[in-house]
C-alpha cells in the first residue's frame, strides 16, 4: 500500500549516550557506537515533526496532517549495515484507528 506525505516544521535532537544506558535490542540488531572519552557510546535522537498532507495516490482528495514524536537509535545488523530502530512514535490518539484500519499498523 502506497502512502504519500510531506514532512515538515521537524527538529532533531541527538544526545550521545554511555552503551550500557541504551535499551536492549532485538537480535541480531547492535547500537552504531562510537568511542567517547574511553566509553563506547550510542546515539538517541528525537524527532518532533509535521506530518502534512498524508493521502493515498487513488484518493488525493483525502488528506491528513498531524504532528508525530519519534524517538530512535541507529543500529547495524548482522551484515553490519546501518538502520533506525523507533522506540517509540507518538501521534494524536485519532490517528491510530486510521492507522490500523487503513494501513494495517
């Protein structure tokens, strides 16, 4: 299912935190780390965005637009290859009824 949107209005903030402080992942996911000071380090970024416009290409018509909260790692996989893992995405409650009815979310 295609989805079309534009993301606006967005603020990153990234802080840089000791490994051990980072939450447990799945496997075979690792945190991207680097070495800070002596300590193996991991990013968390949050990221305050708008949502503009979200439609599917066949309904142009209906559009929505709110505003969602997301905080996430970087993480590699078992290839070594770079992600984001969302540990968490906040949007307006009415957003989730849509969501799971239209986009199976």
């Amino acid at each position: 299912m295609r989805f079309e949107t534009e993301l606006t209005d967005a603020l990153y903030v990234t802080w840089c935190v000791p490994a051990a402080a980072l939450p447990p992942l799945p496997p075979p996911l690792i945190f991207d780390t680097i070495e800070r000071e002596g300590r193996s380090c991991g990013f968390v970024t949050l990221v305050l965005f708008r949502q503009t416009g979200l439609r599917r290409p066949r309904i142009p018509w209906l559009r929505l637009s709110f505003p969602q909260c997301n905080l996430r790692v970087p993480v590699r996989d078992a290839e070594r290859r770079a992600s984001i893992l969302l540990l968490r995405e906040l949007v307006p409650a009415w957003v989730v009824p849509i969501a799971r009815a239209i986009a199976k979310q």
